[in-house]
C-alpha cells in the first residue's frame, strides 16, 4: 500500500497560513524533491485553487516575469504531477487532475492502493489533513518549521478531537533556521 505522507510550512506559533513563513532557493529546491517523491498529489478544494493559479505553467511555456529562475524546478514538478482533489463543489477540474468524490475514508484507502511507482502520496493542505489525521489515514507528517511569529492562523490541526502521538524519524536544517521534522505515528 503507498504510504500518505503530510508536508507543510508552519510558523514556531503554528500558523499555516502560505504567507507567512519565508523562502528561499534551498527550501524551493527541498519542495521540488518531496513532490518529485510522490506519485501523486492530494488536495482539498482550497489548496488545489490556490496551487493552480499560482504554479500552473503558462500555455506559452516561459516562465513567468515574477518567478525567479530558482522557483522554476519547483514550478514544472508541480504543474506536471499527477493531482487528485477532493471536493463535493467543484464540478471539473484540470491540470492533470481527477477529482475525488463520496466518503472520504473509502477513496483514500482505494487511492493508497492504487497502481503507481509505490513511492506514495503527497498531501498539502490544512482542512483535508485534519480530516485525514482523524482518520488515521496519515501515514508520515512532515513539518518545515519557520523561525518566525505570525500572531495568527490557521493553525495546525485546530480541532482535532484526540490526540496523535509521533515519533520523530528525521530532522534537516536549512541555512535560513528553518527546519525540517518528519514524524511516524505511533501506532
């Protein structure tokens, strides 16, 4: 079965939200090897929007006048990894995307069973995770921990009904502070 794997930005205060942590050529660089790791792609309704306007590769394929030649090889992995997204609101979707629908349990663990090169599924996102996380369907959680306070949210798993016991399986440190901590749940 392909293992679900959880990756994201977060604030010391815990907050998720994409502008508030900072970046850089080596942490852009760590982003583009995590997704290039991944068969596939899992996003919520919100995050797929988000990426896709952000990261879809213009039709013309030069790179965009605001990306800086080192976001490039974050830009094509992204754009061309396969994507699924879960939502009950979007009628069609695109960039080499399916959309994934009905009980979310069920279309995950099919999901984790499919066909691929078995190097897993990457899953990005706040609302979906937490879902996923109460489901115990997470299969790795990667946190890269910003050295900065935002003073707000989101936050990480605000809701989140029982606790999630890790255990801490690897750890990086980048040149800007921030660091990489990738746990196991405790099972």
């Amino acid at each position: 079965m392909r293992p679900l794997r959880y990756s994201i930005n977060v604030t010391l205060d815990g907050c998720v939200d994409h502008r508030a942590g900072s970046t850089d050529e080596e942490l852009h660089r760590f982003w583009a090897e995590k997704l290039a790791q991944a068969d596939a792609l899992l996003f919520g309704r919100v995050t797929y929007e988000m990426m896709h306007a952000a990261w879809r590769w213009p039709a013309d394929g030069l790179r965009p006048e605001w990306m800086a030649e080192w976001m490039e090889p974050f830009a094509r992995t992204i754009d061309a990894a396969k994507k699924y997204v879960v939502s009950n609101t979007l009628k069609r979707v695109d960039w080499n995307a399916e959309l994934v629908r009905g009980d979310l349990a069920k279309s995950v663990e099919q999901l984790k069973r499919g066909a691929g090169a078995g190097k897993g599924l990457f899953v990005g996102g706040v609302t979906l995770p937490l879902a996923l996380a109460e489901l115990g369907l997470i299969d790795d959680y990667e946190f890269v921990v910003h050295p900065r306070l935002a003073g707000h949210g989101p936050t990480l798993f605000a809701g989140l009904s029982k606790h999630v016991d890790l255990r801490l399986v690897s750890r990086l440190e980048f040149g800007s502070g921030a660091v990489a901590m990738r746990y196991e749940p405790r099972r």
